[in-house]
C-alpha cells in the first residue's frame, strides 16, 4: 500500500512537513520575495509607513527573515519614531551580520536614549522641557506624545532630556530605565 501512497503524495506538492506542504513552503517564499522587494522599494522613497506594512506581513510569514530585512525595518520604526522597535530590529540583524554600521547605530542609540515607562490616564500630557534638534529625536517624542494623551501610557525610548508628564517630572538619562506612574 505505501509503495502507491508515495507516488501521490509527490503528485500532490511532495511529502507534508511540519507545518504545511512544499507548495506552501515556496508559495511563502514567493510572498517573501515580493514583499522583500515592494520594501526595497519603499526603503528608496523613505515611505516610512509602507515600509513598516511590509515588515509587519513579512514577520507574519513566519520565515526567516535576513540582517538587511531587520534593518529595513528598522529604518521604517525610526521613520515613525519607534525607537524601541528600531532598537530591537537592529539587535536581532547584529545577530546575523557582522556588519559594523549596525553596531555603530545600536551605541548611537544606547547614547543618546533612555528606556522609559509610563503609567498615566488617557488624555495625560507628556512635555519635553527642550525639544531636540535632531529630527529622528523630535519624531521619537512627538509619537511619545501622542501614545500617552491616546493611550494614557507609554513603554519606549525617548531621547535622553528632562520631560514633565501632567505634573510628575521625568529624567531620561542614556542606559539607565525609568519608570513613572502619573496620577492614576
């Protein structure tokens, strides 16, 4: 019986691995190429949003995903302000390349932010005592911003600096964590 159980299983996309068939097997690889290309794209024309889309689909696939993958998405939370995010993306490309520019940005970042944490009520306001002149800074604190006055909270990194959250003030100072619970 399995001499002719075999022969149909070649004919119907191969032996089923764990996990789904060959045919899906390369029909997510097909979908990887596509949506690695469509990032590339938008990786050209900084389309910062789009590019995170792609990311988030591509990481869906659950696929291995390449050191330039991780670092084009990593481009994309910085685009939006994400820090936190842009920070993890590096880590895990650093993980599979050897290239020095991404370690470079990792203690760029670890210099120049802080992890922070913030427990308030919807529509608290985060204020930032002197605004960054660096454009990458300023995005990372308006998103800051807008996520505790939507969210009441906020759990990222923001540029190193003094910052007031309804009254409570808030230091962030590089590599050191800080937690505030505002009033509640």
């Amino acid at each position: 019986m399995f001499r002719f159980l075999v022969p149909l299983l070649l004919l119907w996309g191969g032996p089923v691995m764990a996990g789904g068939t060959n045919a899906d097997a390369e029909i997510a690889e097909a979908e990887q190429v596509r949506l690695l290309e469509e990032m590339g794209r938008l990786v050209q024309r900084q389309a910062w949003s789009g590019v995170e889309r792609y990311y988030q689909e591509l990481i869906g696939l659950g696929v291995t995903i390449d050191a330039e993958s991780y670092v084009q998405g990593a481009h994309a939370a910085r685009g939006l302000g994400d820090m936190q995010a842009c920070y993890d993306r590096l880590r895990e490309a650093a993980r599979t390349s050897s290239d020095r520019s991404i370690i470079d940005w990792l203690w760029a970042i670890d210099s120049n932010y802080g992890t922070v944490k913030l427990e308030a009520e919807v529509g608290s306001t985060l204020a930032v005592e002197v605004w960054p002149i660096d454009t990458e800074q300023r995005k990372a604190v308006q998103r800051a911003i807008t996520v505790v006055a939507e969210q009441g909270g906020f759990t990222g990194m923001l540029p190193v600096g003094d910052y007031t959250v309804n009254s409570h003030v808030l230091t962030v100072r590089a590599g050191s964590p800080v937690e505030l619970i505002a009033d509640r």
